[in-house]
C-alpha cells in the first residue's frame, strides 16, 4: 500500500498474473483538520486513521486471496458457496464492510496497545518488586520486558509463510519508496538494489514508544504505589506517550542525513530487520505497479 497526497493504492497480483487495484481517496473530518496541526496530537490521530486505513487495505487483500481459492477449489470440482454478484461490490468493499474493518482496526489496535502495556507491568512487578527502592529502575527492566516480547512476537509471527509474504511486501514498499527518492527508475533491477529497511517506516515507531514510555513514567510526578496504580497510570499516559513518538519518529527522519544524528534512527531500523523480509522480484513488480498507480491518481486529482 502507498498512500499518496490525495489517495491510498494497494495492489494485489491474482493467481492469474492480473494486478488488481484498491484505491481510497484521501478524506479526513473537517473538525479534525486543525487538530492535525498541533504536534503531539497529531501523532495520536495519524495512529488511530492509519489503523483504520490499513485494516481496509489489508481486508481488500485477504478477500483477493479468498476469492482465488475458491476459484481454485471450483476448478478441482470442489464445493464452494456462491459469491455475491460483482455489481453489489465497489473497490473489493461494500460501505458497510469498509465502515466495520475501520473500526475493528481501531479497536485491534487500542486493545494491543492495552494489553502491551499492561502485560509488561504485571510481569516487571511480579518478578522484581523488590529489587529497587527507585521507580526509575523498575521502569528501565518493564521496557526490557517489552523490548523482548516485542522481539519474540515479531520472531515467531514472521516464521508464518502468510506473515513471512506480508513482510516481503513490506520490504519491497521500502525499496520502491528509496529507489523513487533516489532519483531512478522504477524498475525491478533498479529497486531490488536498495536497502529494505527505511527511515518512516511506521514499525519503528514501535520501539520508540518504548523508549518513550520509560522516559515519561520515570519522570518523578508520575511515581506509583502498586500494580494496579502502575498499571492505571500507564493508561492514561497512553496519548502522551504515542503522541511524543510520532514526533521522535519525525525527528529522526529530519535528522536521517546528519551523520552523528542519523544514529537516533537506528533501533527503528534495527527492528525493522525483523518487520521487513528481502522481497522476490514479482513482489517488487507488485510495489512499483501500486506506487505508479498512486502517482498518476494523485497528478490527476491534483490537475481537477
């Protein structure tokens, strides 16, 4: 998926070769545009709309793939059920179904945040409630916790032939957006020699909440007295904390070309060995043809 300065384009090879294109135009609440604006809130929106976005995205690729298989299981003359008619669909999602994946992303993803805040806590706490008379220590071993579980969720998820292939995806988006930056044509030959990794890429802003986070709670006017006290007072930093990521995440690709400041993007790019796979040439053909796609949509929109 690319997301362009009037659109978002994903592209999906079927298994006949055929790219097929689902493309959003780029809207936002109006009473939410000046709040947009505003550093530090506008991290927390960004978070939120691109949970939503990127569910619909990911939904149009999962009802790809779906309608493949059963295309394939009726040609081996397997049972399949009926598809609902062509016409009673719009870019691969009904309204009603575009509507409920938004949400269900927003959702997934306040729950996660909710539980890898809380999970880490409870385990920091059982584990070494005794060890320091600082909270400051206490916090540096919770984000440990976090680092770790971080690491081996990624690790075991991305052993998954169908989390493995997301991620190639993800490495050849990366290589497509350096090579366009560079200056070179778009070509496989031309993409496939850069690197995966990327300074925006949003999986690093996943360590940066961590960091982040150890940061604020250590900060004295937020001591605590207890699990659930810690707990409660993790939550209710949440905002705080993805909002002062977002812009570290801003400051970092600000920075990207100073050479001793260019060090403060490193755990992002760093995990993003993990959220990034080498991609195969197809899937980089994939890439380049859903970037192509989103420039000429943005030039056109641009020109109306």
């Amino acid at each position: 998926m690319f997301q362009g300065k009037h659109v978002n384009v994903t592209a999906v090879r079927r298994k006949n070769d055929e790219i097929v294109f689902y493309e959003v135009p780029r809207t936002t609440q109006r009473w939410l545009t000046p709040f947009k604006k505003i550093p530090f809130l506008r991290g927390v929106i960004g978070i939120v709309e691109s949970s939503a976005k990127g569910s619909q995205h990911l939904n149009f690729s999962m009802e790809a793939y779906a309608e493949d298989e059963t295309e394939e299981d009726a040609k081996n003359g397997k049972p399949v059920e009926k598809a609902p008619p062509k016409e009673e669909k719009k870019s691969g999602l009904s309204a009603g179904m575009i509507v409920s994946v938004a949400v269900a992303g927003v959702l997934s993803f306040i729950a996660g945040k909710v539980l890898f805040t809380g999970v880490p806590a409870a385990l920091e706490e059982l584990l070494f409630s005794g060890l320091f008379e600082s909270s400051v220590g206490h916090n540096l071993l919770e984000g440990l916790i976090k680092i770790i579980l971080l690491l081996a969720y990624l690790y075991f998820i991305s052993m998954t032939p169908l989390i493995k292939r997301l991620f190639q995806y993800h490495g050849a988006e990366h290589k497509v957006i350096s090579a366009y930056e560079a200056g070179e044509e778009l070509t496989i030959r031309n993409v496939q020699k850069y690197s995966r990794l990327h300074y925006r890429c949003g999986s690093s802003f996943m360590v940066f909440t961590i960091i982040v986070g150890v940061v604020i709670y250590s900060l004295p006017i937020f001591e605590w007295q207890g699990l659930w006290d810690r707990i409660i007072i993790r939550l209710a930093l949440l905002p705080i904390v993805l909002g002062v990521s977002y812009e570290v995440l801003r400051l970092t690709n600000a920075v990207r070309e100073v050479p001793f400041l260019r060090l403060l993007g490193y755990p992002g790019l760093w995990l993003q060995l993990l959220t990034t796979k080498e991609p195969k040439d197809e899937q980089v053909a994939v890439s380049i043809a859903s970037f192509n796609r989103m420039r000429e949509l943005d030039q056109q929109m641009s020109k109306s």
